[in-house]
C-alpha cells in the first residue's frame, strides 16, 4: 500500500491520536445503525457479530445505554435540554 500523506515525525503522535479518535467515532456511529436495523455489517465477520447482541444485552449494557439516553435528553432545573451546536466534528475537531 502506498502512503498518501507525510507528515514531521514530530507531529506522529497528534496526528496518530486525531485519526484513532475520528475513526471510533465513525465506525461506532455506523455499528450503532446496523445495530438499530438488525443487520451485520460487512465488514464485520459472523463470529465478532455473534458477541456484541449477546454483549448488548446484559443487563450491564442495558443499564449504561439507559443512563446515556437519560442524560443525553436532560436539563438543569429551569432550563432547556442542552442542544450539541458543533454540528458533526468530534471534540478533538473542535
């Protein structure tokens, strides 16, 4: 494979850190569809497949979904539900 992109090597670790976070975050986001549609996706074999429904649903799992869904749809007494305003970059965009 040919590289595209050069950078100093004293940017390596900034760069490497910047990539690890927005590739999570894209392929979390694109797990969490297929999740939601029932469907695997391809390029993730049967057997990987197989354990992360079993995984989704211990209690453990279901507990910290309904915790993140609760504070996601929050507000502080008084207020309004806090709205995400930064559009579809991640924090380290940011």
């Amino acid at each position: 494979m040919q590289q595209n992109y050069y950078w100093e090597e004293k940017h390596h670790d900034e760069v490497y850190n910047r990539w690890k976070i927005h590739t999570q975050h894209t392929v979390c986001q694109k797990i969490s569809r297929k999740k939601r549609d029932n469907e695997k996706p391809k390029y993730i074999s049967e057997e990987d497949w197989s354990i992360l429904p079993a995984n989704w649903a211990t209690q453990k799992a279901k507990d910290k979904s309904t915790k993140a869904a609760k504070s996601r749809t929050s507000a502080p007494p008084g207020k309004k539900m806090s709205k995400h305003s930064a559009g579809p970059n991640n924090f380290a965009k940011l």
